[in-house]
C-alpha cells in the first residue's frame, strides 16, 4: 500500500469515528429518556428521566416534546420519597415510547444532593425539596429561573403535591383533560425489623455525617438570612456544649466564635457570594466535624435502598444524642433550638411543618432535661406512627427497616408496663416513662459512644483523634452552654494573643534571610 492510499484510509477511519461520535451525542438525549422504559426489568423502571450537569442541556434541547417538568429534589429528602410515586404516575403518561400521551411533556428530575448538580441547582433558585418547574424544554436549556423574574417562560409548578394534582395543573396549562390511569404500587411483604443495642454504638459515625450535611445543605441552599440567624447561632451553641462528637464541638465553636466573618449578613449579595463560592473565608467549605468527615457512608442510619433513611435518620439521632445530655436548665433552650433548628434549616418542607406544629402545641416551658428527652422521644414516635401508615400504603419506606413505635419490647422491656399491648399506636402503649427515660439515656448517651471505648481499652489504633473525643464527651455528658462558650471564646482569645505576639516579634527584628 502507497503512503497516499494509506492516509486516505486513516482520514476515512477518522472522520467515521468523528461522526459516530456526533451521533452519540445527538442520540445520548432520547437514549436516556429510554433508558428507563428499554430495561428488561419492568418492575423497577422509572419513568422521569433523571438528569444531571452532564445531559441537562444536551437532553432538554433535543426532546421532541413539546414541555418539560423537571424535578429538583435530593435523593436522601424523605418527603421527596414519598413524593416519587405520585411523579412517576403522571410521567408514566407523558414519557417513553409507551407513553399514553408521547410528545406533550418529558418529565425528568434532577438530584439537587450530587455536588456535581450544585451549579445547575442553584440557576434555578431551588429554595425547597421537591421543586417543581414547567416550560418550553429549550428555555430550560442553558436557562435558569429567578424568583422575582416576571417574564420567564419557566414557571414554578406551585400545586402538585399529588399525582392528581399534578396533572390538573398540567391540563390547565395545556386546557387538556388527561386523566390517571389506575395504578396500583403493591406493598412489599415487610419483614420485622428490631435494631438491636449493638448497632446504636455504630451511630457514633452517623452523627457526625449527619452534623456536617445539616451545615453543608444550609451553605448550599443559602439558608442564613436575617431572620434566621438568630437560630442557627442557638443550635450552635448546644453543639458546641453536647455535641457527642469532640470533633463538632471543635467545629461548631469555630464557626460560632467567627460567626460574623464566615457568615456576614449580607454573606449571599453578589460581591460576597464570590468568595463563598471559592472557598476563600466565609462559609466556604468548611468542614464542621473535622477534614475527615465526611466520610461518604452511612453506618447506623445505612438503609437497604440507596436513597432510604441516610441523613434524616443521622439527624434524628443528632436530637435524641443531644436531648440526653443537656442540663435541667437548659431544657426549654434545648427545646426552642431543636424546634427552630428544624423550622428553618431542614429542607424536607413537610418534615419540618409537621414537626413545628408538633412544637407550637407545647404550652408549657420545660423544666428537666427529661421532659425534654420524653418530648423528642414520643415527637418521634408520633412522626413513626404516621409514616408507618404512608409507608404501608405507598411502599416508599425500607423494608429492612420499617417504622416501628419506639423502642420495641425488645430492646426495653421494662419501658412497656403492659405485656399484652397492641404495638400499632403510641396511644395503645402503657409506657414505663421512667424507664423509657432511664433507657434513652443509656442508649444515646453511653451506648452511643461504646464502640469507641471498646476500642479504646483494647488499645487498637486510634488514627483520626475520634476514639478519645466520643469517649471524653459522652463521659463529660454535660457542659453548660454558658461554659462551653466561655472555653471557646478563651481559646480564640488565646489564638489572637499568640497571632498578636507573633506579629509583635516580627516587627520587632528585621525579617531574617534564610540564603
Ligand atoms: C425532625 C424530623 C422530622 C421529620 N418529619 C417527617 C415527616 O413529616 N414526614 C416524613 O416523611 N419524614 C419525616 N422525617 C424523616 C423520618 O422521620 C425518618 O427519619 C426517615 O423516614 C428515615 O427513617 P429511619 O427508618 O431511618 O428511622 P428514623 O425515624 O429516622 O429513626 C432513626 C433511628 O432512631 C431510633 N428511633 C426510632 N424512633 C424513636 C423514638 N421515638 N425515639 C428515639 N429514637 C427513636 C431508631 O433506632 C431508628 O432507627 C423527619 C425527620 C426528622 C429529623
């Protein structure tokens, strides 16, 4: 072969590969809206095309249908979960070839908890989870959305809680009259579940997870406004005095002796979201609980699904881990900064309006740490008792771990006066309350922590520092916030002396040449 002919056949071989890979591109869209449908397994097909920073553009542009619904969500949001079905009803409508109505709307969802979909998340303002968007699916495309944006072609989809009520507002968009085929989401056979006192010593990982994506979902959904200071600073200072975890006391005194330059009020203006944003003071990426949290896994809260239990349950275990070792007279504070906490930083919209009016319906203050230990407690157990109903019907919850009235016989027998109870209701159970409280104690505080001091007397490895915190905190069990403060505020007076006296001695001797 001549070297002419044989680079001929090397530019054919490349420009083939050029264009195949054109095609790849154009197709990767319609590839990913099918991908769902052209699985074997039909069982567990979603029909909402899930998107991200990679395909969002290159899928929204090339649709044939006419609008599109995008989901913003994150996956470890429980009501997001439980919201999942009623989505995938109405896009069972619209997407895939067995759409019964193809080309009107593609429905797709894109998970707002993936770093790699902060950016996309924040063009479009998500302020809540889930939130819903409708539009031309070419607006979308290298679009965003603005909240006081009065021209957009996007639109806030402001009433589809339901599937029902999805697709009213969709055929008064489009002045349809689609309706919902039946469709019915068979409950998985469940099988019982009782976590045994062991695995609590595993939740000694959990908390701290849990501390640090609190704080990082906060940052990222610029959740500290004016209004809602005042309460971020309240549950600071109960970590940095309770926290089980050394490490997050460290933390949370941290930001809290620097709260006004990390979070400066007007931290999300435009001059300052820049620095935010590169991590250069402020917020940043600060990590609360130490460089090496996160770690990326979950040990206690781990669900048998990938997007069940995870943070919610790491945060609930955060509260009780608290409510254990607070002081008498810090109860009705623990109270009012548990219950704000909730209010305004936890981005499950319908788990932190019910749990708030579970706590505006408390009249008077609270006086011991044990009633406000029994308080968390049957709030908890009241969430369980309703979510034990949502789960069964919409066969949203772990089936490894369904919801249960807390604690089982199992794990207190003493916590349940009568032996013969029906456990399908917190009513219906005779509770032990000094037992219940005896048990909550031991069961947050030093059975939290037991996996570390295990090791510790075995004398194994402590490679991260963490082993000696737990253990150090969960024996203190309680320091007043007031002391707590104080310490933190004698450390960093301490650390400004020392900077001070440093640049001191600089200035006193000329800077000495090292060659
Ligand atoms: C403040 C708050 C409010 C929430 N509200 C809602 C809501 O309205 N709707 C919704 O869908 N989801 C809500 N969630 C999420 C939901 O409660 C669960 O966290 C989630 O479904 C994961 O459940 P899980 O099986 O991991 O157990 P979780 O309920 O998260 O419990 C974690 C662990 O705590 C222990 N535990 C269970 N009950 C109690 C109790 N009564 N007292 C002490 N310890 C207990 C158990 O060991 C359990 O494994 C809320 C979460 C929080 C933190």
């Amino acid at each position: 072969m001549s070297m002419s002919e044989a680079s001929v056949i090397l530019i054919v071989i490349v420009l083939l590969l050029i264009s195949s890979n054109e095609a790849a591109s154009i197709q990767s869209g319609s590839r990913s809206i099918l991908r769902a449908v052209s699985s074997e397994n039909k069982a567990q097909v979603d029909y909402a095309v899930d998107l991200n920073s990679t395909n969002f553009d290159a899928v929204l542009r090339n649709t044939p249908a006419a609008h599109a619904i995008v989901e913003f969500f994150a996956h470890w949001c429980p009501a997001c979960r439980n919201y999942k079905p009623q989505y995938e009803k109405v896009a069972r409508l619209f997407n895939g070839p067995d759409a019964v109505h193809p080309g009107i709307a593609l429905m797709t969802r894109v998970d707002c908890a993936l770093k790699i979909n902060n950016k996309l998340c924040d063009k479009f303002s998500v302020s809540h989870y889930p939130m819903l968007f409708w539009g031309p699916p070419s607006k979308f495309a290298s679009g965003g959305w603005e909240p006081k944006e009065e021209k957009s072609e996007i639109h806030v989809i402001d009433d589809g809680r339901t599937a029902e009520r999805l697709l009213n507002w969709i055929n008064k968009q489009l002045g349809s009259s689609y309706g919902l085929d039946d469709e019915k989401f068979e409950n998985e056979h469940l099988p019982s579940n009782i976590s045994d006192l062991g695995q609590i010593a595993r939740a000694v990982y959990d908390v701290e997870e849990a501390t640090f994506f609190a704080f990082e979902i906060i940052r990222e959904h610029k959740m500290i406004k004016p209004h809602t200071r005042a309460s971020l600073i309240k549950f600071l200072q109960l970590l940095v005095a309770h926290h089980p975890s050394k490490r997050c006391r460290k933390g949370s005194a941290e930001v809290l002796v620097n709260f006004d330059e990390l979070c400066p009020p007007d931290m999300w203006s435009p001059a300052k979201q820049e620095a935010v944003n590169d991590d250069k003071g402020m917020l940043g990426n600060f990590q609360i609980c130490g460089k090496e949290v996160p770690r990326g896994y979950w040990m206690f809260c781990r669900g048998s699904k990938n997007d069940t239990r995870g943070f919610s349950c790491g945060l609930w275990v955060v509260l009780h881990s608290l409510s254990v070792r607070i002081e008498d007279g810090e109860s009705q504070f623990a109270f009012t900064a548990v219950c704000d906490f909730i209010n305004n930083f936890f981005i499950c919209e319908e788990c932190r309006e019910h749990f708030y009016q579970m706590c505006s319906s408390v009249t008077a203050p609270f006086n011991t740490s044990r009633d406000f230990a029994l308080w968390l407690w049957s709030t908890h157990n009241k969430v369980n008792e309703r979510l034990m109903k949502e789960e069964a019907s919409e066969g949203t919850g772990d089936p490894k771990f369904p919801k249960i009235i807390w604690p089982p016989k199992q794990l207190c027998s003493s916590c349940h006066l009568s032996s013969n109870q029906r456990e399908n209701g917190v009513g219906q159970i005779d509770w032990n309350l000094n037992e219940v409280y005896k048990f909550l104690t031991g069961y947050y505080g030093e059975t939290l922590a037991s996996l570390y001091k295990e090791k510790d007397r075995l004398g194994d490895e402590v490679t991260d520092g963490a082993i000696a915190d737990l253990v150090a905190s969960t024996n203190a069990v309680v320091v007043p916030v007031g002391a707590a403060l104080a310490i933190a505020l004698a450390s960093c007076a301490f650390g400004a002396l020392a900077c001070y006296w440093r640049s001191q001695q600089k200035n006193r001797k000329p800077r000495r040449s090292w060659n």
